[in-house]
C-alpha cells in the first residue's frame, strides 16, 4: 500500500510539474478587448496603468515589476500592495498627459476606463498609442453592454456583474503568462464573494430602498448617485436590497427631492482621498445630509443609517465584493436583517 501511495504521490507530482508547460500562453496571442482586436508577440515587459481598479489587478497577478507608472488614483492602494506601489512612479493622483504615458515608453497602456483611453480619451486615443507601438488594454467592464459616448460616466444597458472582473482578470493573466496565478486569484474571489452572500442570508428578501451616493460637483446640487446596472446595483441584487433610481446611466445626476420620493432606509456614502468635487469628502456628505432642509426628513437620516464605503468597492473592480460584505454588515449593524 504504502508502494502505491508513493507511485501516486509521484505521478502527481509529475503532473503539478508539467501543469505550467501545458497552461503557458501561445504567442502570437490575439485578444479581442473593447472592439479591438490587439495582439501581442510576447508578454508585456513595461506597463502604464491608468486606473486604481487596473492597477490593483495589476498588483495581485504579481506584475507589480512591470508597472513603471500609475495614474488616476481615488484611495490608498489595497495594504498589502503599498510598499510595492511606493516604488512606482506616481504619473497624476487624475488624468496623466498622453506625453507623460508615453514618456514611460510602455509597451503596454492598461486602463480600467474607455473616457481616459478611448474614441474620446482625455489621455489619448488608443490609435494614438499603436501609432508609436504601443498595445492598449481596457477593462471589459467598462465596455461590454456599455455605451461611453456621452463624456459622462456611460450608460449600462445590462446589469455588471463580477463575471467582468474576472474575464479581465483570465485575459490578463494570459497575456502576461501567468495563467496559474489569474485562476487562483478567481478562484479566491469567488470563494469571498460565495461567502459574502452567504454571510448575509438573514438579510435578503427585505427589499430595503438604498441610495449610494459617490458626490456631488456642488455639495447643494444633484447627486452623483449609482444607476440600475452599476456595481452598486449588483451588490444591491446580491442582498436583496431595492435601488431607488432607475436610470441607465452609470452614475446619473440625481436631485435630492426625487431621491426624498423613494426615501431610502440606508444611505450609503462612498469614502476617498480624492477631493476632485465639493462633496469627495463623506464628513461633507453627512453634513449635507443633516442639515439640507430636504434630506434631513429621510428616513435614513433620521435614523444614522449611513453606510461608508470604500469609493473604490462601488466602482467595477475586485473590491465591489468588499461591498457586498460591507453593506451587509451595515444592514444587520442597524437591526434591519429579518
């Protein structure tokens, strides 16, 4: 007996060894990302990451040596990566110049939104970057059922779902040959999301009205407040919970007084270091809250139930399943679960 487990043990060794050989990307590697069809004839060696949700994708396939600058950054870097991002040259905490990207000499552009590399790109155009070269990659989630024409956020014709993250996740790992790592990563994300819902289950059903609210350009105007397909919304459908708008627009211009019609039972504010627009700062948000005439007679207000959210778990990225867990949480901390 002891003979056979050894053989087995052996040959399954073998196996694990000849596992990398058998996963290894193929070069020439052709992807078809957001209409594009771009190819790579070889891995990557030197990126610009545009983007805090790329970048930290980025980071957790282990390519961290291969960024050699960063852009548009809404919060601190995921803790575990930060002595690896203090390295990195930081491009612009917004929108980087296309000189600057281009000064890096990539030969790789990865951006995690079409407005900064795209047909209207505020960085540059990606036929701009193939010009001198250089390949573009964009986040599926920010293109697959989604229009960005308007110079606004988008619009979502159908709802996000983690599915996106991690199709990026696979095609990265394979133009970058580190197939092995991209599958663990979904398999682990999978497993947190799995757990997350599952942690929640006394609160589905409730059908509770909640607005998040990422800011405001003036604190006293309309509110950038999540639309019915966004990331906010999945987390939302994932608990059971009710969006009060119904508009798909990504991150819809919303006025306070049609957000007091629905009179949501949680707010939840999204918090950042950014301070692009008046109300970045969730101490603002809350002020407001309490004081506007109009919004301090909501039932959320009344009650505190605001719930603080990494800005980065409300956009389309790895962290929307930090999300889930956190809104959960928030909802069972107020006594609303059944």
């Amino acid at each position: 007996m002891r003979q056979i487990l050894a053989t087995m043990t052996f040959a399954f060794g073998l196996a694990g060894l000849a596992a990398p050989s058998l996963a290894a990307t193929q070069y020439p590697l052709t992807v078809t990302n957001c209409g594009q069809q771009v190819t790579f004839e070889k891995a990557p060696s030197k990126i610009v990451s545009i983007g805090q949700g790329m970048t930290e994708v980025l980071f957790s396939l282990g390519l961290a040596d291969k960024i050699a600058g960063t852009a548009v950054w809404v919060g601190p870097v995921l803790p575990q990566y930060a002595e690896a991002n203090s390295k990195i040259k930081r491009l612009a905490d917004n929108d980087p110049s296309f000189e600057s990207v281009v000064g890096q000499e990539p030969d790789l552009v990865a951006a995690e939104f079409e407005w900064h590399v795209g047909a209207q790109g505020s960085v540059g155009k990606r036929e701009q970057f193939k010009d001198l070269g250089i390949n573009t990659y964009l986040a599926p989630a920010d293109c697959v059922a989604k229009v960005n024409t308007d110079g606004g956020d988008g619009v979502r014709g159908e709802l996000f779902t983690m599915e996106l993250i991690y199709r990026e996740i696979a095609e990265l790992s394979e133009i970058f040959d580190v197939k092995e790592r991209g599958d663990a990563l979904i398999l682990e994300l999978k497993k947190r999301e799995a757990d997350a819902v599952a942690s929640i289950s006394g609160a589905s059903g409730k059908n509770l009205p909640i607005v998040f609210w990422f800011s405001s350009k003036e604190v006293n105007g309309d509110a950038f407040i999540a639309g019915k397909n966004s990331a906010p919304a999945y987390i939302l459908k994932t608990i059971g919970a009710k969006n009060v708008v119904t508009t798909e627009e990504e991150w819809p211009l919303v006025g306070w007084e049609t957000i007091a019609q629905a009179n949501p039972a949680v707010i939840v504010l999204a918090t950042m270091d950014r301070r692009r627009y008046a109300a970045d700062d969730p101490k603002v948000k809350v002020d407001f809250l309490e004081n506007d005439p109009v919004t301090k007679e909501l039932d959320a207000v009344k009650n505190k139930h605001f719930v603080m959210m990494d800005a980065q778990s409300m956009n389309p990225t790895i962290r929307t399943i930090d999300g889930i867990e956190t809104l959960a949480n928030g909802i069972k901390s107020f006594g609303l679960v059944q």
